[in-house]
C-alpha cells in the first residue's frame, strides 16, 4: 500500500478534476492533521492518528460484507477504497444515470478542501459517484451504495442531484474490517419541489476511524430526509450540514448512535436557514454503556431574510454506564426577527420506573432492559425502509441490553 504522506495519485481523468485534486493534495501537506486544541475537535483522540502511520487502501482487498435486503433497488453500486468498482442496473431507468462522471461545477461546490479530512477526500478519492435524476422524474427503486472499506484509508465520494419536481431514495451500508482509516464525503442537490432520501448505516469495525461529512442544498419547495445510523468504529464523526436556500424548503434529520467498549460518537450538525418559510426538524438518538461516549453538537442558523422559518432541534441520550459519558450542545444563531427556534436536550439512564413497571409483571431483567432500549430507537428503525439496515441496529441494541441484563 501506498503511504498518505507520499502519495501522489494519478487518474485517467478531466483538466479540471486533476487541478482540483492537486489544490486539494496541496491543503492537506500545507495543514496537515486538525490542531488538538481546537474546539471543534475536541472530542476527537488525535493522538491516536498521524499522517504517517495512513497508507492508501487497496480496493477489493477485503471481503465486501455489505447487505441491503427489501424490494429489487433500481441500481446496485459496489465501492472497495473509496472507488467504484461495479453498478449494476436489472433495467435501464428512465430518467436515472449513475456514473463516475459528475459535473465540474458541481463536485465540490458544497464541501471543497475547508477542513483537513474534507481535503483528503478530494485529493485521494479515486473517482466520485454520480447519481443523477432527471427532472420530473420519480425513481420508485432506491439506488443502492454498497461502500466496503479494507484495511488502510479509504476516501469514498458522492454527489446526488435530483432535477426540479424529481424524487430518489438511497439507501447506504458502510462497513469495514476491524482496522481502517475513512473519510467519506456525500454532496446533495435537491432542485425545485424534488424529494431525496438518504438512508445510511455505518458499521466499521472496532478500531477504524470514520469521519464522514455530508452537505445538501435544497431548492424551493424541495424535501431532503436523512438518516443516518452509526454503529461500528472506535471514533466515528458525522457532520451532516443542510442549505435551505428555496422558499418553502424543508430538512428532516434523524440520527441514531450506539456506543460500547471505548467508542466514540461525534455527531456535527448545521440547519442554515436561507429562504423564507423554510422548515427544519433534527432528532438525535444516542445510547452508551461501558466507556463509550456521545457528543451532539448542533447549530441553527437563521439568515437575515429567512423570514416564517421554523426550526427545531431535539438530542435525546441515554448512558447505560457509570463510565459512559453523553454531551449536548445545542446552538442558535439567529440574524432574522420573524422566525420560530426551538432546541431540547436530555441525557440520563434508564427510567427506573419503566423498569420497575414491566419487571413487575413478569418481564425478565434482560426483556425488559432490551423493550425500554427499543422503544428509544423504534422510529429509525422503519425510517431506514430496509430490513437488512435495520437489522444491524437491532442487533446493536440487543448487544447493549445484554449488557445491562446481565449487570443487574
């Protein structure tokens, strides 16, 4: 494999992409790692990382243990190291394009080389996936992302844009071996009235790293719903930003983590309220035990002329352990008057009379513990609209009541 600190890669690819790759590469020698000190990266155990010790994945190295169950998607896409190996489509669909060809000014206008992982992506990456709608086209199937990371650092890059009036659902496992480096970066646009779902469950391996960062710009009367679950990883970042631009836009964020041994979940977010009457909704979910830990860190902007805008935000983590620890920090950050915010925050265990309520008739300890920590979780489970992906959390919250059941 081949070292980040040295790594010089070449494609068969446009002038303009090689420019913007090299700009990139440029950044990431010039700033190297985030500063520790920095409070954004708090959080993060950069002690833990060096430049030096990264070295480039081999694609297809690992097996791709990947699964997405449910109804025939409209297209299957394969990625191993950040670069695309298969697309499959049953049949051609009218209106649906999924290449390795995005456009110029397009890939990365939403999330360019700002931070020092964002500048990896652009300047490793391999080759961006492309998905594409049409406008006023409705894609019934969902299009399929299958990212298999292998040992070493992988720096998986997408960019959907949906045309006016259009609708698309992706659903998205990332998985991984029990060692790896990830940085992945997802750009969406959302044109007039069109509708995209993301649906996305990581679950690496016990010791990778995953910093994953995705942007979308949602044009007037337009619908972006995302939800992302995180599982897997040893630190595992997600900063998941959305541009209401359009009048009449609307965001919907839901985000579940699970956190065992030493894990830690780093969740970012930013709701940037641009057009009039725009709407936003967010509700994180996090459970810890051992001496894992979660953080949400949420900002809602309100921009001066983004009048009748309503946003909301709601974090919601519960700490299965004495060890275990959850932080929450909400912001608001308003420059307009006619505007609705609002935020909340809980953090704290088990409710001790929810427990007290079922093991008093008759539910085992272990029942009990797992019903409390389902119900918790029960709305991201059918938002992910795919059984192999909500499997994967069930399982998660099985392992945490195992846990609790058997500490009692």
């Amino acid at each position: 494999m081949t070292r980040l600190t040295t790594a010089t890669p070449e494609f068969d690819e446009p002038t303009w992409r090689r420019a913007q790759r090299a700009t990139a590469l440029g950044v990431v020698r010039d700033r190297g790692l985030p500063d520790p000190a920095d409070d954004v990266w708090k959080y993060a155990p950069l002690h833990e990382l060096t430049l030096d010790d990264l070295e480039l994945a081999t694609p297809g190295a690992g097996s791709c243990a990947t699964a997405i169950g449910g109804p025939t998607p409209a297209a299957v896409v394969v990625m191993s190291g950040g670069q695309v190996l298969d697309v499959e489509s049953h049949d051609p669909i009218d209106g649906l394009s999924v290449t390795t060809e995005p456009p110029a000014n397009e890939l990365g206008r939403l999330v360019g080389p700002d931070d020092a992982f964002a500048a990896m992506n652009l300047a490793y990456s391999p080759r961006a996936l492309f998905v594409d709608v049409a406008p006023n086209a409705r894609i019934e199937q969902p299009v399929v992302l299958l990212v298999d990371c292998p040992a070493g650092a992988s720096f998986p890059r997408v960019l959907v844009r949906v045309g006016a009036r259009g609708f698309l659902r992706v659903l998205e496992h990332v998985t991984g071996p029990s060692a790896g480096f990830v940085a992945g970066v997802a750009e969406y646009v959302i044109g007039d009235g069109a509708t995209l779902e993301v649906a996305s469950v990581q679950s690496l391996g016990a010791s990778c790293w995953s910093v994953a960062r995705t942007r979308a710009a949602i044009g007037a009367g337009a619908t972006f719903r995302q939800v992302a679950v995180g599982l897997g990883a040893r630190y595992d970042r997600v900063r998941a930003d959305a541009l209401l631009e359009g009048e009449g836009a609307t965001s919907e964020l839901q985000t579940a983590h699970v956190g065992t041994g030493d894990q830690v979940h780093d969740l970012r977010t930013m709701q940037v309220h641009v057009g009039r009457r725009t709407i936003s909704r967010l509700h994180s979910k996090a459970a810890v035990t051992d001496r894992a830990g979660s953080i949400y860190s949420g900002l809602i902007t309100m921009r001066h002329g983004a009048k009748k805008a309503d946003a909301r935000q709601v974090n919601n983590s519960l700490v299965l352990s004495e060890e275990a620890r959850a932080d929450a920090v909400p912001n608001l950050d308003i420059e307009e008057n006619d505007v609705q915010c609002a935020h909340a925050s809980t953090v704290g265990p088990l409710d001790p009379e929810q427990r007290w309520y079922l093991e008093s008739r008759g539910v085992d300890p272990f029942d009990a513990v797992q019903l409390i920590i389902t119900g918790f979780f029960s709305e991201i489970g059918g938002l992910l609209h795919d059984d192999a992906l909500a499997s994967r959390l069930r399982d998660a919250i099985t392992g945490l009541s195992s846990e609790r059941g058997s500490a009692r």
